[in-house]
C-alpha cells in the first residue's frame, strides 16, 4: 500500500482541522446553508433523504486493517440517528404502497461500487469529529462529490493478478496525486471518474468511466497506456472511445491534462443531463479527438511538458507497493497443500464450493486471493455492520498481512492469503456470515441504496434485492444457474449499473408508485461477460410484486435453453432476446398493485 509523506498527513489533518471551523461556524449561524453546502460537499458530506450522508475517499480500493476498525468505530459510535428522526423515516418507508419497507439499519458502512465507503446516518454536528477520525488513519472524503475527479478505481487484484500485465497501483497513486485539488478542474461541468487496470482481463469496468487506463507493454516490452474517453452510464449508456492505443507510461499526467481540459473547455453547462464527457465526446467524435491531441501538443511544446512522470518518481511510489512481508509464514509444499485442500474439500461441500467461487489464484503459487463476500439473506448488499469490520480488520491482519481491497462488486478482497491457510480462514470467515460461496452468483448483486437512503432515487433497490436473495437461498440452484451478474439501480443515474448487468433492474417512478424495468444482455467488459454493452429492456416496466416473477422466468428460459457448459450471458447471445422478453412479460400479475410479500 501507498504510505504517507510527512506531507501528505500534514495535508489531511490540516484540512480535517479546515472543515472543523466551517462546521462550526455552520452551527453558529455565522455561515448561511447555501454558503455551507459547498464546504461540506467537498469533504464528502451531503444531505440525502432522511439525514447527513458522509463518502469515504477509498483510493484504488486499497485499505489495511488500522483503517478498518477506524471505519468500524465510525459505524459504531457515529452512525446512529436521534431516535425520532430514525422513527419519522421508519414510519414514512412504512407507508409507501406496494412494496413492504425493508427495517432501516444504522451502525453500518455501505461498500460501493467506486470502491469507496459511505454512512447515512451521522449527525452533522458529529462529522467534524468524524474527519479527525478519519485523518488519523491517513483517510478523508476529499473529492467523493462534486464536478471535479473523483476517486480513481482500479482492479482489486492489482498487483497479484495472475494475468497482469503491469501493477497499475504506482500510476493509479500518481493520478490521484495529480487530481486531488487541481484548481483547473476544480469546477468540471460535471463529475469526472477514471479506471485503471493493468490486467488481460478488464476486473475495473474501464469502458464505462469518463477515462478508461489499460497500462500495457508494446511488441517491444515498453510500458505504456491504451486511452479510452466518454463512457458512462446514467440516461445516456455509452462505452468509452479509444483514442489513443499507446501512450508512453511518462506522459499520461500531460495528456489526461489534456483530455479533461478540452472536456472543461467545449463541456456542455447548460443542461446536467448534458454535461458529462460522453455527450461531448459522442456529438463531436473525431473534433474532439483532434482538439485533445491539439492541446497535448500545446502542452508538450509550449508548457515544456510539466507534468511529465520521471523515473524517479515512479520508483519512489512503486517502492510502496511491493509484496509485503508475510512474517512467521514457512509455505508448505504444493503437494502437501493440494492433499490438504482436497481432504477439506471432499469433507464439507460448501468450503469446496467456497475455493471455486470466493478463491482466485495468486502470482505467488504459494498464496491465494480471497473474497469475503458481503452479500446474504437479511442484510443490504455492500452494508458492513461495525462488528463485522472489525472482525474483517482481524482477518486481516491474521490471513492477509493487514491488507484488504474493496471489489467494484462491493465485496471486501484479501489479495495476500497463504494457501495452507485457506481452511481456517474460511472456519473463522463462515463463523461470521462472510463466507457464503456466491462469488460471481446470482446473489453477489450489486444495489443501490435506493429509495431507502438516497433522496434522487425513483424506487427502491434494497426490498427488490432481499426479495431475490430469499427466492435464491439454495446453492444448489446458485451453482446449477452458474455465473450472472445481476445489478440493481434505484434510478437512472445507475448508481447500481444496472447497464452493465447480465440482469439489469432499474427503479422508475410511475403514478407516485414504485415500478421497475428489466434489461438483458449487459456486460461490464469482464472475461465472463465479454465486450462491454449496455442491456435491452424487455419490455414495459413491471410492479414491485412482478420483479422476482420475471427474474424467475428469464432463468428458467435459459435452464430450458442452454447448452452444456453455457452460461446465462451466453446463452442470451446466442438464442436472441425475444424468447427471455416473451417469458417476462407473461409473468405480469393480474393486478398491478398487488404487494411483494416477503416471502415472495
């Protein structure tokens, strides 16, 4: 992991001590809300349906244990909302017809699909405290909102990938060094995200952000980048263009310079719905390319190319991210491990099960990547109770030499597991309810909060996503289904990538009443889904009470299709789209209105 300056502590203490004094004098009366807003805002603080909403910056993913249980202790003491206001939000959610509220939860962190972390329930006049907190373990919420570049993503097994090519962490660091507080881009037309990986296959869904970064080497073994511009979801799918297929390592800080400038320049800031890059990019196709490259040429020529990397830079930032040492590890041999593993395995079906699923290998023959999956019956996809974090930071430091990376899938991954390990870790991870083997499963869904917590949501996602997960509890089923990704978004700004999901479902207000569309076919770019693309609807939207009814249908066409071996994605490219969307729209209810039971 990256390992903070001197500087860099200085930095975040200093602006954690900053916004103490805006807080108070927000509470003083000394600033106006409109004056406030802002100041908060750039600190990760917004204010959603019911209370204060705070997102934890989670750079590249990356967090090591101090960190999780500073996160837990957040959860613990801070998330927690007066009693009354708790009940006013219970009792509102109570009264939505046509889907039964799910029991709002606090004392909980919510992994999301930017890798970062958020609360929803911190009082405001606590989160001063709370930055501190935060700062303590070289942490913040700089930059997780607003029209600037937010947090930098990248592949949660870089560095240990097995098909990697280059280890993208040095550059991911680099960018956000160069991105956090760049006064030029400071006020973008609109939010600007970036991906990184530096992997065969594409674990970071690169095509669908603003910028795409593929690090890869040349025929003649030189590092460099392939660029891609203008993906994104929201009303408007797009995946991102290339627009450079190799750029040398060294210039990539002068030529996103370059990209976002033209972007803040010729960037529509009329209309919010218009501003995101992919609308500029997608109206001006090679004018944009060309005014890009101008301004690069600009920069090399007339700047003197000063954001050039050198190599003593890069060395510098690269020396954070070697192997770290796994101390009183004496690695049994490969022979002895397979036996160990195989006596495990043919003793208790679900730890097979788990190394099939939740188990990835290692670039060290000797070590495992593990996922803890986060994702179970009675609790919201991504939530990670207090106890549970810091439980995950003593697995951590136990398995993982205090090292863990949060998923775009919103899972918690340890990339450092010794493989004669693997049977304890998952006894101790079971105990926890964190070693349920649906990796990559129908119930690792990805969902939004929603309507429940998020004030631009259409409809809930949480009841929707409980709904299927009660439906699916057999692995038995899981495992004959195989692989699907399924991603559930509250509303079209597809918090939830809904676009990218084998099974998309979208929630849509329609009456006042909470309706929900279903899309097909989507693919975030991973190995298993193939070239990224946003889904097709199968139809007219469908009441809460219809959802697990068609998602049900749409399976059982592929069960009744499939070839051996087939997965759903494929299996929809290869039989079409009419047979999965004539099977949805006949599992429409007599009426309409008809409530989600829980059991349903």
């Amino acid at each position: 992991m990256y390992q903070y300056t001197d500087f860099d502590r200085r930095f975040i203490r200093e602006r954690a001590s900053q916004y103490r004094d805006q807080l108070t004098r927000r509470l003083n009366g000394q600033l106006a809300e409109e004056e406030f807003r802002p100041l908060r805002l750039q600190n990760g603080w917004y204010v959603q349906r019911y209370a204060p909403m705070l997102r934890v910056a989670v750079p590249y993913g990356e967090l090591n244990s101090a960190q999780l249980r500073v996160l837990a202790r957040i959860a613990r003491e801070f998330d927690r909302p007066e009693e009354a206001l708790f009940e006013a939000a219970q009792a509102k959610q109570n009264a939505i017809g046509g889907i039964p509220a799910p029991a709002l939860s606090h004392g909980y962190a919510h992994f999301t699909t930017r890798q970062n972390l958020q609360y929803n329930w911190i009082p405001l006049e606590k989160s001063a405290d709370v930055m501190d907190l935060l700062a303590s373990v070289d942490m913040h919420g700089i930059q997780t909102s607003g029209n600037c570049i937010r947090n930098i993503t990248a592949d949660e097994r870089a560095g240990v990938a097995i098909d990697e090519i280059v280890d993208p962490r040095p550059f991911a660091e680099i960018l956000r060094q160069w991105s956090t507080l760049h006064p030029e881009f400071a006020f973008l037309p609109r939010k600007f995200k970036i991906a990184i990986s530096g992997a065969q296959e594409d674990r970071a869904a690169t095509a669908w952000h603003d910028v795409g970064l593929h690090v890869q080497r040349n025929a003649a073994g030189e590092v460099g980048f392939r660029v891609m511009v203008g993906g994104g979801m929201g009303r408007t799918p797009i995946t991102g263009s290339v627009i450079r297929e190799f750029l040398p390592w060294n210039q990539i800080l002068n030529f996103l310079e370059a990209v976002v400038r033209v972007y803040n320049r010729f960037g529509r800031r009329d209309n919010k719905y218009k501003a995101r890059i992919k609308i500029l990019v997608k109206a001006e196709g090679q004018a944009y390319i060309d005014q890009v490259e101008a301004e690069y040429q600009r920069i090399l020529t007339q700047d003197g190319a000063p954001h050039t990397i050198s190599q003593a830079e890069l060395d510098r930032v690269s020396a954070s991210f070697v192997p770290p040492a796994l101390l009183n590890t004496t690695y049994a041999s490969a022979e002895s491990v397979h036996s160990l593993l195989a006596k495990t395995a043919d003793d208790d079906i679900s730890f097979a099960r788990w190394l099939q699923q939740n188990v990835a290998p290692h670039r060290d023959p000797h070590l495992r990547v593990v996922t803890l999956s986060f994702k179970r019956l009675g609790q919201a996809p991504g939530d990670a109770t207090a106890d549970q974090l810091d439980a995950s930071a003593q697995l951590v430091d136990t398995f993982s030499a205090g090292e863990a990376r949060v998923s775009h899938d919103q899972n918690l991954v340890l990339p450092w597991v010794a493989a004669q390990d693997l049977p304890a870790l998952y006894k101790e991870a079971k105990a926890l309810g964190l070693a349920k083997p649906n990796i990559r499963m129908l119930t690792d869904m990805i969902a939004c909060p929603g309507g429940d917590y998020c004030d631009l949501a259409n409809a809930r996602s949480l009841p929707i996503a409980a709904a299927i997960t009660e439906r699916y509890q057999d692995l038995d089923e899981l495992f004959d289904l195989g692989e699907i990704d399924l991603h559930i978004s509250g509303c079209i700004n597809s918090c939830g990538h809904h676009h990218s999901g084998h099974i998309g479902i979208l929630g849509v207000d329609k009456d006042g009443k909470e309706w929900y569309q279903v899309t097909l076919g989507g693919s975030d770019g991973s190995a298993l889904s193939g070239e990224p693309k946003p889904g097709k609807v199968v139809g007219p939207s469908f009441s809460s009470a219809e959802v697990v009814d068609v998602i049900e249908a749409v399976l059982q066409v592929y069960s009744d299709e499939r070839q051996p071996g087939e997965t759903f994605i494929d299996a929809v490219q290869r039989v079409g789209f009419e047979p999965f969307k004539a099977a949805a729209n006949a599992a429409r209810h007599p009426s309409d209105d008809e409530a989600l039971s829980p059991a349903a």
